[in-house]
C-alpha cells in the first residue's frame, strides 16, 4: 500500500507543478489563419479544375474528328455487287419466205430454196433524154443567193459565190479615156477583177463579163 500511495503522491504533486508553471506563463493569443495561403490553395485548385476541362474538351474533339474521317466499314467477301454493262444485242432471226401453197391434187415437188424465195425488188428506170435534143443551158445562181445573174444591172456591192465582192464606187468618163473606180481599183476597158472583164464603161454604168455570165454595175 505505501508504493501504491507513494506513486499517486508523486503524481499528484507533478499534477500541481505543470498547473502551477501554466498559472505563471504569460497568455499569448491563438494564431490568425493565413489568408495568403488561403487563396494560393483556392488558385490550385481553380487550375486544377481548368486543367481537367481542358482536357476533357480536346478528348472530346479528337474523339468527333475520328469518328467523322473513319472509313465506311468494308463490304462482307461473299456480296457482289452488280455492275452495269453494255447492252447486249439481240441475234438476229433470218426470215424465211414461205412458199406458196399448192393446188389439190398436184404432184410433189422440190420444195424451193432460199434465193428462189426472195424476189427482186424492182427500180424504176431514169428517164432518157429525147435524142437530138440541144443540152440545156447552165444555170447560175442569183445575187442574193452568192453570185450576180446574167442580164441583169446592180446597184451597190455584188456577192460573189468565191467570197469576194465586186462594188463599183465612181466613173470618170469621157470619149478618149474612160475609166471606173471597182472595188477601189481604177479600171479601164478590158481590165480584170474578181475574175470578171470590164467590157464596157459608160457615163453611169459598167458592163461586166466572165464565167459565162454578162451583167452590169451602175452607179448609185
């Protein structure tokens, strides 16, 4: 009994002790909390999140642009598919010529063959020229059809059938010496243009020949 009382002495007196020394410490207020470190721990954290958002955005955009450039999934090994070609003709059937139908009681014969069966197809024949009859003269075309016709006086250019064109622009005329102005080229009597000859000039008109024809150009 006296160990068991001497130890709870001894604790009892260093009890007093440590309420003793903590009566004499002087009393010093508890510490304020950091708010620096408050918002550095608030700012990691906002990173953090930015972080994971970001990153989950650029998942989702890689995912969509893979899907959407992704091949279209191949075609099982056994389909075919039907290509589409080039018609085919149709044989041609050779048609026979039947014969025609016998009378009663007449003998049998050789039935005819093929060339027999097809007949000629008659052409009319061209009519012949009565003999002793002249030819008939050369037609020419008229001037609105590309070409100046016999006989007749034109006032202005003339087509010709080549592409040319013959247009008599002025006279100068008088009984020694007399010459026309075609196509801007001064003329006299039995000058070529257009492979046409001036024939004849006179005091408003030009007569012109070649090619079987005779036609004239007056002044407008």
């Amino acid at each position: 009994m006296s160990l068991i009382d001497e130890a709870l002495k001894r604790a009892q007196e260093a009890h007093d002790r440590e309420a003793d020394g903590a009566r004499r410490r002087p009393w010093a207020p508890a510490p304020m909390p950091d708010a620096g470190r408050a918002r550095r721990k608030r700012f990691r954290f906002l990173a953090a999140l930015a972080a994971v958002v970001a990153l989950a955005a650029a998942g989702l955009l890689l995912w969509r642009r893979s899907a959407a450039t992704s091949p279209a999934p191949p075609a099982s090994r056994g389909a075919v598919l039907p290509t589409a070609g080039p018609p085919t003709p149709a044989p041609l059937e050779e048609v026979q010529v039947a014969p025609p139908p016998r009378g009663v009681g007449a003998a049998p014969g050789p039935r005819p063959s093929a060339a027999e069966g097809k007949r000629p197809v008659p052409q009319a024949a061209a009519p012949a020229a009565p003999s002793g009859a002249p030819p008939a003269p050369p037609t020419f075309p008229p001037s609105d059809r590309g070409g100046p016709a016999s006989g007749r006086t034109y006032t202005g250019p003339v087509a010709l059938p080549g592409g040319g064109r013959l247009e008599l622009e002025g006279i100068v005329y008088s009984e020694a010496n007399a010459t026309a102005v075609i196509n801007g080229r001064i003329l006299g009597e039995g000058a070529s243009v257009e492979g046409f000859t001036v024939t004849r000039i006179e005091e408003s008109r030009v007569t012109l020949s070649g090619n079987g024809l005779t036609f004239t150009l007056a002044v407008r």
